[in-house]
C-alpha cells in the first residue's frame, strides 16, 4: 500500500459545527503533516507530527486540533471556524531522518467549505 | 528553512523537450532538493530529488548545479498530462522529520 487516504473528501461545516478530518497511511512512515491549500497557492504547512508526537505548529489557531492515535492514522479537529479556513487540507507522511532519501506522499485532500 | 525561487509559468508543445528552473541560493549542505507537481484537485505528487549528482527516474531527470544554487527538472517528451504545478523544495536530511517550505511554483502549460 504506497496511499495516504484523506475522508472525507468534501465537507461543509458552518461556523459553529464541530467536525473532523482523517488522514491514514500504511507505508510505515513515522512522519505527518497537514497542510493547508488556498486556491492558485502553495500549500502551507500546519502541524508536523514524528514518532506520534506533535513536533511542529506553525503558529495555528487553537480552533485546529490535531491528533495522531497512532502510526498509521491522522486527524484534525476543527471546531468554530471561520468562513476564512475554507481551503483544501491535505495530508501528507513521509520517512524520518536519517534516511535522507525521503520524499512526502500526500494525500488527494479534503476540500473544506466552512458556511 | 532554505527558500526557492520558481518563474510563475512556462509553456511547452507537446512531445517536446521541458526544462523548469528553480533557484535556491540559500540551500545548506545537508538539504536535498526536491520536485513536486500538482495535478488540478489532487495532492502533490512527488517526482524526483536529488543532492549533488544529477539523477534520473522513469518521470523525469534533475540537473543540479555544481554550486548547488539552482536545479532544472527536465521533462524529456512533454504530454498533456504533464500540465500542472510544479514545486521545488528543499529537505534537510540532518532533522526529524523537519519541515520544507514550498514556493509559488511553476505552472506548466502544454499544447497539443
């Protein structure tokens, strides 16, 4: 299996829905990400997570939650937000240091509207 | 963490031969150099990287400077379906699972 498999691949959430994305892998990688995708930009990372536990957050709003159960899944957790975070969030994973040899597969995305 | 520098848009013709620039003038000595592409409605997609030497794979070929200060991705026989964005970035070989940061991209337009 050489997927990263994101659901759902669409949701609509108003502002005061609580929802949640789910990312999962089955390649053995130790490392992933979210990322955030707004149309015609590059994606913008949010949260790395190595071994399960968070090690990057680049300075996200508290309405994103993140959690990694285990080595295989990912979620984000979003609660309260703003019609602003509508974008596609994309998950990613990848191998960690030291195999430098290491590229990221990304998922296919979720694409969020918030209403 | 390194920036890169891509020009917004190319075009190629069909069955032709494409060559996408990127500058990254701040790279360390420990970062490797990556390529992604971006098909409309999908993630990115990795297609190659490299560290020193110039390296080839079923997608594409990378050419990296001697200095290491810019790379070309080569696309030998440009299709269709190689329309998309696409994204060089850096990846430090030397952290756990660190960070890269992604440019603007080049968007790739083929004709038929």
């Amino acid at each position: 299996d050489t997927e990263v498999t994101q659901t759902p691949k669409h949701l609509v959430m108003g502002m005061t829905n609580k929802k949640s994305l789910k990312c999962e892998q089955h390649m053995g990688h130790r490392a992933m990400y979210w990322y955030k995708q707004k149309a015609k930009k590059p994606p913008e990372l949010m949260f790395v997570y190595s071994y399960e536990k968070l090690s990057i957050n680049e300075s996200v709003p508290s309405r994103f939650s993140p959690e990694c159960p285990n080595s295989s899944l990912l979620n984000l957790h979003l609660h309260a937000l703003q019609p602003e975070d509508s974008a596609l969030y994309l998950c990613a994973s990848s191998q960690t240091h030291p195999q430098g040899n290491y590229g990221y597969t990304f998922g296919s995305g979720t694409r969020l509207t918030v209403v | 963490d390194a920036k890169t520098t891509q020009p917004n848009s190319m075009e190629s013709n069909e069955e032709e031969p494409v060559h996408l620039p990127c500058n990254h003038s701040t790279i360390s000595g420990t970062d490797y150099i990556h390529w992604y592409r971006q098909l409309p409605s999908q993630g990115p997609e990795y297609v190659i990287h490299g560290l020193t030497s110039n390296v080839n794979n079923r997608m594409a070929s990378l050419a990296i400077a001697e200095d290491r200060k810019s790379s070309t991705l080569i696309l030998h026989r440009a299709t269709l379906r190689d329309a998309a964005v696409y994204y060089c970035i850096l990846r430090d070989y030397n952290t756990n699972a660190g960070k890269s940061t992604f440019g603007d991209g080049t968007t790739l337009t083929v004709k038929p």
